[in-house]
C-alpha cells in the first residue's frame, strides 16, 4: 500500500515543476496536498489514524483555544523566542499550563520549539495572531463543540432523522436553546461580534471574487431592461455589510443605470457602513414577502446553506412571487459539492452548517432538486474555484 501511494506522489511530483511550490497552479497545490495525506495515511496503523483524527483534533482544538483567550500567538508574533516561564509572566497563566498547552501546538505545527521550553513564531503563529482568524477559532469552539458533543444523544432521539426546521437542531438541542442560532448567538456577549469578524476575514480571505470570473455582462446586464419592473439591476438578498453589492457595483462601472439595492434585516442595515451612493439600502426578511419586484437578478451569497430544505423553500418561494418570467433570474453563491469525493473542507462545512444551522452544503443533485422543488431550473453550474465555491443559475419554469 505504501510503495503504491508513494508511487503516485512521486509520479505526481514528477509531472510539475516543484522547484519553486509558489508557482503551482491551485489545483496542482491541492491535488499533492491529497497525494501526500494518502502517502502518510499508508504508513500509519488504522489505531493511528482512528485516534489521532479524534483524539489529536480535541486536544489541539482546546488548546488553540485557551491560546487565543490568553494571546499566546499575539506576544510570540511580536517577540520571539519567549520562554515558558515569560509568557507565564505575559499571561498571568501557570508556567506548567504553558508548558502543556505548548505541547499539542508544537506537535500541530502552529509553534516553533528551537531549544526545551522556549518557543517562536512561524507562518501559522502569525496567522493566528490575525483577529479575524482568531475569531474564527473561537465560533468553531465557542459555538461547535457542545452541540457537537450532544449530537449523537440528538440524533438517537430524532429517530437519526435531520432537523426540518430552524429551531430543533443540534445548536439547540446543545445549548438547551429554542431559539434560531442566529438570534440565541445574540443573547451572548460577543458572540455575533466574534462571528461578524470571522465572517469579514472569510469574504476577503485570499480568493478570486465571483464577480471576476462570472461573465457579468452576458448573463446580468445583457438583457436587463430599465423599464422593466422597478428598473433594478440587481438585489443583494441578505447581503450583509454590503461586500458582494459594491464588488458587482465596481464591475459594471457608470455605463449601466440599473438600481442596485443591498437587503438584510433592520439591525444588519443599520450598521452597514459608508456604501456608494448607487446602492439603495432597504430593510427585509427573507422568509417575508420580498418588497423590491421584477429585478433583473436576485444574488443569495451562503444564504441557504444556513438552512434546511423546507426553509430554503419558503426563502424560494418568496423570490420567485418577486420574479418576472422569462427575465428575472436568480444566482445563488454557493459550495457545490461534487456528487461524488467531497474534500475534508467541503465535507466539514457540510457537517457545520448542520451543528450550527440545521442547514447543508449540496450537491448538484441536491442543488438541481431543491430548485426544481421550488419551480425553478437550473440555467447552468458556474464552479470555477476549485475550493467547491460557485454560481447556481436558475431561472422560473416556463
């Protein structure tokens, strides 16, 4: 088994031009990432890689998390090397927590140990030590980890059926909650400003914008007419702070006249900050009737993965009301899985939103269904990154 996968790595190494990895194309990157993990799982015991993919990720996990609240990666990021005993004294925590917190990180590759107990920083150090990603370890932990570890008691008392609604999942069968998780998040200090942050540093993380490979002007504003309707080009449905509307604004440029309009709920668009004139702000929940008709295109960015099929319907279903046949058409931002072979990152997203949402990463089978369901049909999968990110099509059934 060992002498295969290591054949296939080689046979791969082989084939690119590894002399400088910065130069690999991102497909290339990921496709030695998966080569390598199949070497180094060829030499590990099955007990190896059973308890080390549970037991390992628990105890990294918790003590990243300790880290953050104590700012390890932040001191380390602003002076290295620090000795046990200094970021005890940093820290105001134990020297010998220290010591024990230090080990699973330097096992984990996110610390540096140059001599016994003293520490230094490296790229993982210093990436931590960003706010947007330390928030983000926090709502995987923070908000992860008990639903996590109720979900088997959940799933044996649900008959092992998924939840149907937004107000029955594992966030709050977890947390004892019967609240949505979005609106129990806000009853704890912090938490949505945590999740803000995480999300702010995930939308403009290192990746090409959909509005640069989406052919814009052949599929949006070819066709759009401005007596149509309300004369809208283009409806940010849940849009949050704004990012995708002002990305889309940008690549129309002036030429084109259509109104552009940003939707979330009121407390959302209240702390939207300062946004082109061009773009018109208006209050609106998405499971109620949409207040802006017969735009051009409907935009949902990571909208419906936070929801079960049933509730993704009635979001549907409000849209299309809104929708003008044979004009309006709709694109949803989302992962598209593969139908078959989904990555370790794809497969985690798909089991968070379940934990944190009672929602799903899908498929293009299920995507293709859930519109169908909803009379819709799939004009085309645009799926040009190749972290499963892309645009579903869709227009109203004739």
């Amino acid at each position: 088994m060992a002498s295969s996968t290591l054949q296939n790595l080689q046979q791969l190494l082989s084939s690119f031009n590894t002399s400088d990895l910065n130069t690999l194309s991102e497909n290339a990157r990921l496709k030695l990432i998966e080569e390598s993990r199949a070497f180094t799982r060829s030499l590990q015991k099955p007990e190896e890689i059973i308890y080390g993919t549970v037991a390992s990720a628990m105890t990294q996990s918790v003590a990243l998390r300790i880290s953050i609240d104590l700012q390890i990666f932040t001191h380390l990021s602003h002076q290295s090397p620090l000795t046990t005993s200094t970021l005890a004294s940093l820290t105001s925590a134990s020297p010998q927590l220290i010591l024990r917190l230090m080990r699973p990180l330097i096992a984990g590759g996110f610390i540096l140990e140059p001599s016994p107990a003293t520490y230094s920083a490296n790229t993982l150090t210093h990436t931590l030590s960003k706010p947007q990603v330390a928030a983000g370890i926090q709502h995987w932990f923070d908000r992860g980890m008990i639903p996590v570890a109720k979900m088997p008691e959940y799933f044996q008392r649900s008959g092992y059926t998924l939840p149907q609604d937004e107000v029955s999942g594992p966030q709050q069968f977890g947390f004892g909650t019967q609240l949505e998780s979005y609106a129990f998040w806000a009853t704890k200090e912090g938490w949505l400003e945590s999740f803000n942050t995480y999300m702010t540093g995930a939308i403009t993380a290192e990746r090409t914008h959909w509005t640069e490979w989406f052919p814009v002007e052949e599929r949006v504003v070819e066709g759009f007419r401005s007596e149509e309707g309300e004369g809208v080009l283009y409806v940010d449905v849940g849009g949050g702070r704004g990012h995708d509307v002002e990305a889309f604004r940008r690549k129309v440029g002036e030429v084109v006249k259509g109104r552009l309009v940003l939707e979330d709920l009121p407390g959302v668009i209240e702390d939207v900050g300062q946004l082109d004139e061009k773009v018109e702000k208006v209050e609106q929940d998405f499971f109620e009737e949409q207040k802006v008709k017969g735009a051009r295109v409907y935009f949902l960015s990571h909208i419906l993965h936070n929801w079960p099929d049933p509730l993704a319907l009635r979001i549907l279903a409000r849209l299309k009301a809104a929708m003008t046949p044979g004009y309006s058409k709709l694109l949803i931002c989302e992962r598209i899985l593969p139908d078959k072979g989904a990555s370790e990152w794809e497969a985690t997203m798909d089991m968070g939103m379940l934990f944190f949402h009672g929602g799903q990463e899908r498929s293009r089978e299920q995507w293709t269904k859930l519109l169908e369901e909803a009379e819709f049909e799939v004009g085309k999968f645009w799926t040009p990154d190749v972290d499963g990110q892309g645009i579903v099509e869709a227009i109203m059934k004739s």
